[in-house]
C-alpha cells in the first residue's frame, strides 16, 4: 500500500523472509517520506522508517505479531500532558486578571 500527494509519500514495505528452523519470519515496516524543493538544485528531504510487525509461518499456519511504537505513544501522553498544564496555566492567569 502506497500513499503519495506530492509532497509526502506513505508506503507499507516488505522485507527479505528469514527461515529458520521450520519458522518463518518477515518483517514489515513503513515508511514516510517528505520531499519538498524550491527549486532545481535546493531542497529538503526526510524519511521516517519503522518496523510495524512481524508475520510468523511455522507449521502452514501464518500469525501476525504487531510491533508497538513505544516512541510514538510516548510524545502523544507527552503532548496531551503539555497541552493540559498549558491549558491549567492559562484558565488560572485568566481567574487571576479577572480578579484584579
């Protein structure tokens, strides 16, 4: 699966399968790309590259282990909990001045 606008692409890659006794491992991962130029030699390029499962064969039977994005979750509780205490820190300055 590929998303593509332009400006940023969104892709869900493959790897190589590892076989080893009897068990079978590919890893999967995706990629995002941002590509921005200004021109024809000047520009700005970043690719974001993680592993998101692993499928697993052993036996004729195929399961799907996903890969948690620990980093991922971090920054959003980290975010979420910045956007609290600047929310708190605004509505008491606010009760502050109105009192004033």
């Amino acid at each position: 699966m590929s998303t593509d606008n332009g400006m940023w692409q969104r892709e869900q890659v493959v790897g190589l399968p590892i076989t080893h006794q009897g068990i079978r491992l590919t890893p999967q991962s995706e990629a995002i790309s941002l590509r921005w130029s200004s021109g024809v030699e000047s520009g700005f390029a970043a690719i974001w590259h993680r592993p998101t499962a692993l499928l697993v064969e052993q036996e004729g039977e195929t399961s799907h282990i996903p890969i948690p994005d620990v980093t991922r979750q971090v920054q959003i509780a980290l975010w979420g909990l910045a956007t609290f205490f600047s929310l708190i820190a605004w509505l008491l300055a606010r009760r502050r001045a109105s009192k004033a």
